[in-house]
C-alpha cells in the first residue's frame, strides 16, 4: 500500500494506492486563502497540517488496515510557495502563494541583474515564482529576510514537519526561478541575484528517490509502519502526470484546477521564453516537460458562480449549457484574468473582463460567456507548446462536467480522455512516486489507467469558436495598456 499526500491551494488530499493499482481511499481537507492586500495571496503552512492531521484521523477511522499497510509516502503540492524558515525551523511569515502578484517590481529586477536568467532556469521572471517573492521580502522586509535560513516550497514543508529533512525534487524546484533546470542543480548565480546561498536551499533529489523516513512518533499516532519511506514526489503538475501514467515525449494533459495547466512532456530542456512557455525538470529521473499556465481556471468559474448567484460551479456549468448555437453567438466575451495572467501573457497587472453586455443577456450566458473564456485562455497556452501526440488527459476538479469536456475539446480541436483517477491526479502522481521509491518499475506503476470516456472535436464547430477566440484576443490586445494604466493609478491611488 503506498500513501499520496497532494497540497493543493484549496484542499490537501490523502490517497491510499494499493499494489494492484486500486485506490482503497481518498480523503480530503479543505484550505482557504488569505488576500490582505491587493494582488497578495497567503497560507499559513500551519494551516496544511492541520489539514494533514485531519485526512489522516479519517483514514485511520476508516481504512486502519490499509493504512498500516503502507510501505513508502509520496507528496505532491502547489509549486512556487514560499516557506522562509529560521535557523530554529519556525516559518517566518505565511507563505506568499503561486498566484501571488506582489512581486512585479521584483522580476523586472531580476531579469535586470541576470540577463540570462531564461536560459538558466528555462523560464521568464514572473510574479508567480519563488525568487522575485524572496526579493520581495528582501526589501519590504528585511529584518525577516536577514533570518531565513532555509526556503521551502509548501509539500517540502511538509516533508519537513513529516521526517525533519529539508529536500526538495526537480520538479517543483523548477519552479523556484533558482534551478538550473538542464542541469538538474540549484544555480549559484540565480541565487546570489537573490542574495541566498544553496546552504539556504534544500538538497536535491529525483522525485522517484527516497528523501527521508516519516518519524517514529507520527508513524506511531497514525497507526504506520515504523521505517516508512517519504519519496521526493513532485509539483503537482508533474505528480498529475505521472498519476495519468504521462512519462514519455508527446504525451500530456490539460487541468481544469484553481489554475488552468496544459502539459506536454519532452525527452530534453526546452525553453521557450518568448512566448511565457515553462520548461521545467519532470519528476522522473532525465525527463523534462513544456506547460503553459493560466492562473485562473475553475476559480473564475467559481467567482462568476458567487458574484452573479448561480450558486456553485454545478450550477453555474448547467446554465450555460442550456444556451443554443445562436446564443453562444451572442453571448458576451469573457477575458478570466482575475489574479493577472502567465502563459502566454506574462501579465500580472492583466484583469478580468466581461465585454459586449446588453439587455438580452441573463446569467446563463454570463455562465457560458466564463467557461467559454477559460476554455479560450487554455488554448492561447497551447498554441504556445509542441503539438501533443495524440490526446490530452483531462484531469482537475472541473474534468467532472462533460459539457465542459466537450466543449474544452471542441476549442482545443483535440481529443480529450477522461480516465479513471483524473480527479485525483496529484495525489495518484504521488502515491506512484512513493511506489517507485520503494522499489516499483516504471514499466508496472507508471500505467496510464482506464478511460473512462472520451470527447472528441466536432469540426462543425471550428468556425463559430475561431471567430469568438479571435474577438477574445484582440480584447485582450486593445486592453493591454489599459490594465497596465489602471495597477498605475491604484498603487500610486
């Protein structure tokens, strides 16, 4: 039995993965974020064990049997966080999260200081990463920033608090801005721009590697096997990946999380800067993978759920399926930039839009007007990657609407496939990882699972979604300078 700890940004969930590639049990814990200024986004890691204490109360209620049977943990979690640690191991501040936007200032600054950071870290400097949020602290706070003696990312956080070790794995240190990423090792020049040392840094391991033991007073408390190995395990783009068993060139997935991820992976490190492209380690020993990211995905379609009382994302998704061709027509243009915008923008100060309201429009096609936006923000980013060979995966919470699914498909002009697990996809990814720690072969874990269904594109439709994803890029091009204007006038407000 192996154990899956995925830390997402709204819930942390626990998988318990049997041998047989059966999922015995899948738990999960709710998170919130904290916004106390504009374009900020916190969590206190506090609040992750928490969360952590509670899935693992439940499968001990519940699956006590299975969860002494487990051999190895494997963690998945948001990329990019921050955990600035003191020499004591005490977290300084809470954790400035991925779509944390405080930091522009800061990546200007280090682009500035190091001409050649893309080719270095495989991608450009934007808010959303690690070191410009370092940087941040550095200056706005400096008597903090003179006390870090270690900088974690959230799931290596929780290695910590799990084993006492400080590692981190190649994925999800990609995502730092401090990582040579074709070498798979920390770079000296990125983090001196920083004014850190890899002696601040975490070691490094391969995600598939043992990176610690859980502790003998945790394992006692949930009812585990003394001696439990914690494999390094991997962002959770990455995990998803290999819990959709996408190791090989060509293949990917598109995620339909808080965020919005299209992943395609690679043989070798290919950077693609210019068009916002990440290029990032996977989390398989000489693996690398291309991803474009869009920062709000399901989350704007939960805001427009809130904001216009359509209830939840059930609802809001329902309404807009009820639309027929020619309401799609003349449905309003949404631009789903609500925490600004990476792939294929780089735009932090880029802002949420809904365009070419009348009279005749009710909340229904505000609802398809979001989901449609989104749909569009996603194949933006994969005009940006290497065509994928074959189908994407569809994993993330808002792979559970087929409607949306189609419509995805239909706009991406690709198959999509639906399998069994896609739900879970980051702490599957991690509960494989964990397998391969304790000994499991590629060629056994990493299967691709069962497909549940499959959307195929409907060349009918090409027409009518070329025409309203050209309207929507041009909107985004006519506002551009606007956005800009408008973060000018509130900081200086």
């Amino acid at each position: 039995m192996y154990l899956g700890l995925d830390l997402g940004t709204s819930e942390l969930k626990a998988l318990l993965l049997a041998d047989d590639h059966r999922i015995v049990a899948l738990a999960r814990a709710p998170l919130s974020v904290s916004r106390p200024a504009p374009l900020w986004s916190e969590q206190s890691p506090s609040q992750w064990w928490e969360a952590l204490e509670a899935v693992m109360a439940e499968l001990q209620r519940h699956h006590a049997a299975a969860l002494s049977a487990v051999r190895a943990i494997g963690l998945s979690g948001q990329m990019h966080g921050a955990v600035a640690m003191d020499t004591q191991g005490r977290v300084l501040r809470p954790a400035i999260l991925w779509n944390d936007g405080r930091s522009a200032a800061q990546c200007d600054a280090l682009t500035a200081r190091v001409p050649r950071l893309a080719a270095i870290a495989g991608n450009l400097a934007m808010p959303g990463f690690t070191a410009p949020k370092l940087l941040w602290m550095r200056e706005h706070e400096p008597e903090l920033f003179a006390r870090i003696a270690c900088v974690l990312l959230p799931k290596d956080w929780l290695r910590y608090r799990l084993s006492g070790e400080l590692a981190s794995d190649m994925s999800d240190a990609s995502g730092t801005l401090w990582l040579d990423v074709g070498a798979r090792d920390w770079s000296d020049e990125l983090l001196a721009a920083c004014g850190l040392t890899r002696a601040q840094m975490p070691r490094l391991v391969e995600g598939s590697a043992t990176a610690g033991r859980l502790k003998p007073e945790l394992a006692r408390r949930w009812g585990l096997a003394p001696e439990v190995a914690i494999a390094g395990g991997a962002g959770d783009n990455a995990a998803s990946a290999v819990g959709m068993g996408l190791v090989d060139a060509g293949e990917g997935f598109v995620s339909l999380g808080t965020s919005g991820v299209i992943f395609v992976c690679g043989e070798r490190f290919e950077p693609k800067p210019e068009a916002a492209v990440h290029a990032f380690c996977h989390a398989l020993p000489g693996r690398w993978h291309q991803m474009s990211v869009m920062l709000s995905a399901s989350s704007a379609v939960s805001w427009a759920a809130r904001s216009f009382g359509l209830g939840n994302e059930a609802t809001l998704l329902a309404a807009a399926a009820t639309l027929d061709a020619e309401a799609r027509r003349r449905a309003p243009l949404f631009l789903p930039y609500l925490s600004g915008e990476r792939s294929p923008h780089n735009d932090a100060n880029a802002q949420g839009v809904l365009f070419g309201l009348t009279h005749a429009h009710g909340p229904a096609d505000i609802a398809y007007a979001v989901v449609e936006g989104v749909s569009f923000g996603l194949r933006d980013g994969l005009d940006t990657l290497a065509r994928p060979a074959g189908d994407l995966v569809l994993v993330g919470g808002g792979a559970r609407s087929a409607w949306w699914a189609q419509l995805l498909a239909d706009i991406l002009e690709l198959p999509l496939a639906l399998c069994e697990g896609s739900e879970a996809g980051g702490a599957l990814g991690a509960a494989r990882l964990a397998w391969l720690a304790d000994g499991g072969t590629q060629a056994r874990v990493c299967l691709r699972p069962a497909v549940r269904q499959r959307f195929e594109p409907a060349g009918t439709k090409a027409g009518v979604h070329a025409a309203r994803h050209a309207r929507f890029k041009a909107l985004y091009a006519s506002l551009r300078a606007c956005f800009a204007d408008d973060r000018s006038t509130q900081k200086n407000g």
